[in-house]
C-alpha cells in the first residue's frame, strides 16, 4: 500500500491579489481576492483546491455610484450569526473618496441568500483593507487610513465597533511606516492588516512598501491579550519584516496575507500574494499558501517563501 504523501506547488490560483480565506464551521474554506469591479466568492472542501471550488459573483455595484469602482480586498467574516463581506471602493476618482464598505447576508450559505447593503463604514480618514478582530466578546475594526500626511501614504489604525457596520468613539494610530523596508517602492505604507491570535498574544501583521515593489513585505504587532487593544502602548512593533521576498527562490512583493488552519486544525498556514520577477505587473500578483511554525518564544515563524517548482505536502486533513 502506498504510503506516498500528496503535494502541490505554489501558486494555488493565479491573477488573484489581496487573498482572503475563512475556514468556517460547516468545514468549508471561502475565498475572496480583489476583482476590481465587482466580488466574487468561491467556497471549496480543500485549500488546494480553491481555484476548481464552487463559485458566484455576489455583488456588482450599480454603475456611477460613490462605491461603484476599484473594488479591492474583500474579506468574508462570520459575526453574531450572519456573513459579512468588508471591501474598498470608491467613486472611479482619486484617493479621497475611497472608502470600506459592508454587505451582509442572515443565510447559512453565503453562497445563497440575498446580500444588503449596510453601507460604507464611518472611518474619519478615506481608508482601505479592512478587517475585523473579535476579542472577549467585542469587535475592532483595524484598516488602512490615508490622507493629507507629510511622511507617508497610509498607516493601520483601530476602532471599537457597536455592530459589524458601526464603527463608535475614537479611532487611535497602530504603525506607521517609520522604518526603511517600509518605505520602499516610492511611498511609505502600512496596510493590509490582519491578526492572529495564540499563545496568550495577539499578532497583528500587516504589509509595508508598495504592493508594486519587490520588497512588499510583512511587518508584525504583538500585544498580550488581557492588554486594552486600542492603546496604542500595548502593541510592540517588530523592526524588521518577519516575511519578506526570496530571490533564491524567485518569488517577490509578499504581502496582504490573511491566516487559516488545515482541514484537521493541527497546522496554521499563510494565505498571501507574490510576484513572479522585479518589476512585474501587479496583474500578475497570484495567491500562495504555506504552512508556519511557531519559535520558542511564543511568535510566528513563518519562514520564507518556497519557488513554484518546489513541491509541498498538502494541508493535513486534507482528502
């Protein structure tokens, strides 16, 4: 009897930046990507196997609206017992009118159902790649501001909120591109931020430079899960990347990742886009997976990128 271990090679799906995936009770994987105009939402058995899974365009917004074009970064999340889908948009114009819009959806399959609009959330700077933190029974809404700054183009930031669409009280300055290697690619930018609980933390990565360099790289957070999340003092940043472009392995620009588990949850992977060569087309951005490990301190180790020709074992658990 064969013994011999099934293996992939990256990328899982190509020409799909920003990767979002949930890995939700029914045992499910959903995955969203940027498609610009409109979102689509694919849900799979496998993490392998996204690209070949069951898939719906569920959104398509009227033509000339505020939040008509530049779809970006969708994120699927299921809070109190319904779906939402968290995305970027703005009115086809420049920078100032982007905002981070809600859709949500009460059926058990989001694949089903009807999505409402539940609108553009209140963030007091225009801003981009939201997402959502649950944390002893409260959600924060973390994203990408931007706006009028001398230094720099976007930085993370925090906010409570009152319900998946209502953001309340202040929002309070998490990182900004201070450091060198977040500064590369002719603007200074902190985006994409996601988090990852364990260990008693909460690491909160997020990706810097960018999204057209090759040196779009992971930068990390790390707070103590008992602290206030939205003092900024309870968050210590790393000053170097913690995953970062490999040019032994020919694989560039990594960033705006997002975290799940293997069908069996005994392995934690990373969701996350690269590019293929320096200065390639960011059209060209495809979605990777790899499993991580954890140092002995405590934090994630998430290695390097491996090259397309190196095979991989698939996710365990997975048929």
């Amino acid at each position: 009897m064969s013994t011999k271990t099934k293996t992939f090679c990256n990328p899982i799906v190509a020409n799909a930046a920003d990767p979002w995936v949930l890995k939700h009770t029914d045992g499910s994987y959903y995955f969203m990507a940027t498609r610009s105009g409109c979102l689509e939402l694919i849900q799979s058995s496998s993490l392998t196997g996204l690209v070949w899974g069951r898939k719906k365009t569920i959104w398509t917004p009227e033509p000339g609206g505020p939040y008509s074009c530049n779809l970006w970064a969708p994120e699927i999340h299921y809070l109190n017992h319904k779906w939402y889908i968290y995305y970027t948009a703005n009115d086809g114009g420049g920078d100032e009118s982007r905002r981070i819009c809600v859709l949500e959806n009460e059926n058990a399959d989001p694949l089903e159902g009807e999505w409402s609009w539940k609108g553009a959330l209140g963030t007091p700077v225009p801003g981009l790649d939201g997402t959502v933190m649950s944390l002893r029974n409260e959600l924060y809404f973390l994203y990408a501001g931007y706006g009028n700054f001398p230094d720099y183009g976007s930085a993370i930031y925090i906010a409570q909120m009152a319900n998946p669409w209502t953001l309340i009280g202040e929002h309070h300055l998490l990182t900004a591109p201070t450091l060198p290697w977040e500064k590369q690619g002719g603007m200074a930018i902190n985006e994409g931020p996601v988090t990852l609980h364990r260990n008693g933390r909460i690491f909160l990565v997020y990706s810097a430079s960018t999204t057209w360099s090759e040196d779009y790289a992971l930068g990390m957070l790390t707070m103590n899960e008992d602290a206030d999340p939205l003092d900024p003092s309870s968050w210590q940043k790393s000053m170097q990347p913690v995953f970062r472009k490999s040019v032994e392995n020919g694989v560039y620009a990594t960033g705006h990742n997002s975290f799940t588990k293997s069908p069996d949850d005994q392995e934690d992977w990373i969701v996350f886009h690269a590019l293929p060569s320096p200065g390639s087309d960011t059209s060209l951005r495809s979605t990777r997976i790899q499993k991580f490990g954890w140092n002995p301190d405590g934090t994630p180790d998430f290695g390097v990128p491996w090259s397309d020709t190196h095979y991989l074992p698939v996710p365990s658990g997975e048929e």
